[in-house]
C-alpha cells in the first residue's frame, strides 16, 4: 500500500491526534496552512482553559532550557488542589509589584529586552499577553466550548480582562478565580447576558475586592428555579443556551461597551529575534495597545497591597466609631479581634455610608428584632408580575433587571468565598433566592467576616445538597449545623483573612 500523506487525513482524525498536543504546539500547527488552522479553532480542543500554567510552564521551559516540557494538563479539573504554602503565594505577590513597577515605567520601552533580566516580571509580561491574546484571537472562535478556565494566582489577569472572558464563555461549568486581584466589575455580564447557568464550580478565595455585587449578579446569572416557563431541566433551555452562537455573544459584548479591540482570525506566531531557525516562540497575536489600556492601568495602579477604597489607609481609620441611629453599631461592639477592627469598620463604613445608610447591613444587628433586613438602594424582592407566570427578581435601581431568561439551572456544586471578607448577609440573601442552590454541596465562607448566623441558616435552608464536611465558617459564628460543619479554614492561613489570624 501506498503510505498516506498528512494532509489526506480527513480533519476528523486531524482533531483526534491534536488532542495530544498542547496550546503551544496547537499554536505551530495553525500556522502549517489554512486546513489545519481550521482544525485548530475546533472548540473541542479547548474545552480546558490553564492559561496562568501554560504561560509559567512556558517560562519554565525557557529557564531550563528546554524545547518543551509537553505536559499541558488538557483534561476536565480533578479535586481542588491544596493551597500553595504562605512563601509560594507571596513570591507570586512580589511578581506582581514587581510587574506593575515594570509596566509604569515602560513606557517607552516595552521591549521583550527590556524585562529579559527579570524572569519574575518576564512570567507576567508572558502571561499578560498570552491572556490577551486568548481573549482577541481565540476565545472569539471557540469560546462557547470551553467548560474550564482556570485564572488561580494570576498576577496579570484583571477585571475587565475576566468581563470579557465571561463574555466569550457562556457555557463555563469550572471557573478559577483563586487569589487573583478582581473586583465586582469582572461579573457584570453574568446578569447582562445570562451567562452562568452552566456553571458549577465557583472559587473565588482569596478575592478580598469581592462584595455582595457579584454574589447579586451571581444570583442573576444563575437563573430563577420558581419560574415554571423554565424548569431546571427544560431541555429548551438547555439547548437554547449552548446553542447561542458565539457572534451574538459578539455583539452583545461589543454592545455592551467592552471593546475586544481588532478582530483577528487566525492564531499567529510572534518571531523574536535570536531565536533558533524556525523555533520561534509563538504566541498569540496582540493588539498593539494592550498595555495602553485605561482600565487595566487603572487596576494595575491600585495594586501593590493598597488597593483604592478598601486597604487604604488601614492605620488612619482604625478604630472608626460607626454610629447607627445614635447608639454604637453591633459590629463595633463585636470587633473585638484586631483584623475585625482594622478592615471590618473601615469597609462597613465606607459601604453602606455609599449608600446612604450607616447601618452594618447584618440581617440580625442594628433592629429591635431578629427580622431579616437588607441594605435599603440594593435590596432586591420578588416582585411576581400580574396575570403572568413569571417571578422575577427586581431591583428598584435597575428596573426591570431581564425581560427573557434563558433559562434556570442553578447547577451549581462548589462555591469558594474564603477571604472574601466584604460578603454580607445581603449576598447570601441573593443566593438564598430564586430556588435556592439545590446542588451545592461544598460552601467555604472562611473569612467572611461579616455574615450572621441568621444569613447562614437562610441560605442552608435552600441547600439541601450541602456536605456538612465541606462546609466552612468563621468560628465566632453559632451558626447552622455548628457541631458538624468544618469551621474556619483559614485560621493557620498567612494569606487569607480570618478574624482569629495570630492566634
Ligand atoms: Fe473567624 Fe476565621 S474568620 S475564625
């Protein structure tokens, strides 16, 4: 028989052998010729997102001087990891100064060159550019496949960065956000455009800029189980939503006033100088004023430890009276520990003084009774709507917050808010609404500092799946299943707030 050439193959086998290779190499491949560019948008070979590894093990490769270590992980995600010991995360920290140092005075000179001494601020440039690159080049052709993406410990990843993201992946089932620097804007399409009804897995620990914002767009996006136009498992919804073609999430996004800046259509490689013949470090095409961006530079100024609002002046306000209808608010009187009185106050103050009301915002405190109450200008309420079928929730400020939904799956298993210590009963309220988790069966409020038992008992009550063993609190609290619930995870944790850190 005669031997077959490559380019015979039919793009069926194309795709099956692709599988085995990694992004980088994906990336060669696109630019063999148009066919197997074409195979390489396939979304199925990108249904597992690990851009953070794929950049440092890219750095690491270079480090040691090897072609390629070949061991991208490209599978489903198994158990949650460990936490990385205290040093690991800080060194990730100082990269990240380090980086936005860099950045500010580049200027003039963005250079490759110009970072090469530093391998630290060289694994954020890389990881910059290959997040951007994803989300201009690749993310546009097959964002609707991808089921994974995980950003954890990203030093380059920001909000707007993550808005789009979310954007271009409406059918995410596992998102990674671990101890990454994003604020509530990053979420903001999930209530926009419905699109987290398939996910399942939420981490966020370690996002202290974190507030109730995201857990109300969470809610939203989640979809609202009391409406019977869409069961949980109305295969019309289902498929109305993995269907949505990816140009209408296009335009949507680009309605939306997030620019995604040139749209490019294949992957290319980028030549460096000095490289070996032909061996070219590939990366995705960028837009040539990534680093001009006036938001990213906005959120990068405001990181190196002293976040704008919340971590400002720690020192200055310690120790604030919050005053709630002239007597001192319960918050106060239980800021007894030393992380409560440094953050708790200054963050509650600046909060709900925001919002016109200086109260603490905790459903069981500040009333002469036990009645839930909410923070008055976000609150949200049912609202059932005459002569129809349809309970929708509604907020005073927004109006009408959807006119369709696309559907209600309220799928999710694993929610992670550990150290998000700004979280209030407001935000779990949200989630308590609309049906409930009736999945979740793994809940880390460690570090949540400002939740109530009565918060907790609200949102327990709709989680019927919840594991008492995965089921994580601060340890001051009395709240549900208290003798079989796991407690505070982050007492021993260097990195993550809990109110007993020193201890
Ligand atoms: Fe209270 Fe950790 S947050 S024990």
């Amino acid at each position: 028989h005669a031997s077959t050439h490559i380019s015979a193959l039919p793009q069926e086998v194309l795709v099956r052998l692709f599988r085995y290779l990694g992004p980088e190499d994906l990336c060669r491949c696109s630019q063999v010729c148009r066919t197997w560019a074409e195979v390489v948008k396939t979304g199925l070979l990108w249904r597992h997102l690990y851009p953070v590894r794929w950049a440092r093990d890219h750095m690491k490769t270079l480090a040691v001087g090897l072609r390629s270590l070949c061991d991208y992980y490209r599978g489903p995600p198994g158990e949650p990891d460990q936490d990385p010991d205290e040093d690991w995360v800080r060194n990730l920290q100082e990269e990240g100064r380090a980086y936005q140092e860099w950045d500010e005075d580049a200027d003039v000179d963005e250079s490759e060159e110009a970072c090469e001494d530093s391998l630290a601020i060289s694994a954020v440039h890389k990881e910059k550019k290959l997040l951007n690159g994803m989300i201009q080049n690749l993310l546009p052709e097959v964002g609707s496949s991808v089921r994974t993406l995980s950003l954890a410990y990203s030093a380059a990843i920001s909000s707007k960065m993550v808005r789009q993201i979310l954007s271009l992946c409406p059918n995410l089932i596992h998102l990674d956000l671990t101890q990454t620097d994003v604020t509530d804007s990053a979420f903001e399409s999930w209530a926009e455009l419905g699109a987290c009804h398939t996910l399942e897995h939420l981490d966020l620990s370690g996002c202290e800029k974190i507030t109730d914002y995201t857990l109300k767009n969470l809610a939203l996006g989640l979809g609202d189980l009391t409406t019977p136009r869409f069961s949980k498992n109305s295969p019309d919804c289902k498929n109305k939503l993995l269907k949505t073609p990816v140009s209408d999430i296009k335009l949507l996004h680009q309605h939306s006033g997030y620019s995604l800046g040139r749209a490019h259509t294949a992957l290319v490689f980028k030549w460096r100088p000095g490289g070996r013949s032909m061996s070219c470090s590939p990366v995705w095409v960028l837009d040539p004023v990534e680093l001009a961006d006036i938001e990213d530079a906005a959120d990068w100024t405001r990181r190196g430890g002293l976040a704008a609002g919340n971590s400002e002046g720690h020192s200055s306000i310690l120790g604030v009276q919050m005053q709630t209808g002239g007597r001192s608010c319960c918050c106060r009187r239980s800021m007894k520990r030393s992380f409560r009185t440094d953050i708790g106050s200054t963050y509650l103050q600046q909060l709900y003084g925001t919002l016109g009301e200086m109260q603490c915002g905790h459903s069981a405190c500040c009333g002469s009774d036990t009645t839930l109450r909410t923070v008055k200008g976000v609150q949200c309420e049912p609202q059932a709507t005459e002569g129809s079928t349809e309970l929708w929730t509604k907020c005073p400020s927004e109006g009408k917050t959807r006119t369709e939904q696309l559907g209600s799956f309220r799928a999710l298993k694993f929610l992670s808010l550990s150290g998000c210590y700004q979280v209030t009963d407001f935000g779990l309220r949200c989630l308590s609404q609309g049906g409930g988790l009736p999945l979740l069966e793994h809940l880390n409020l460690s570090g949540c500092l400002f939740i109530t038992e009565v918060g907790l008992h609200e949102l327990v009550s709709v989680c019927p799946s919840l594991n008492d063993e995965h089921f994580y609190y601060c340890d001051n609290i009395n709240g549900p299943h208290a003798d079989r619930a796991s407690g505070c995870q982050n007492l021993q944790c260097g990195f993550r707030v809990c109110c007993r850190s020193g201890e």
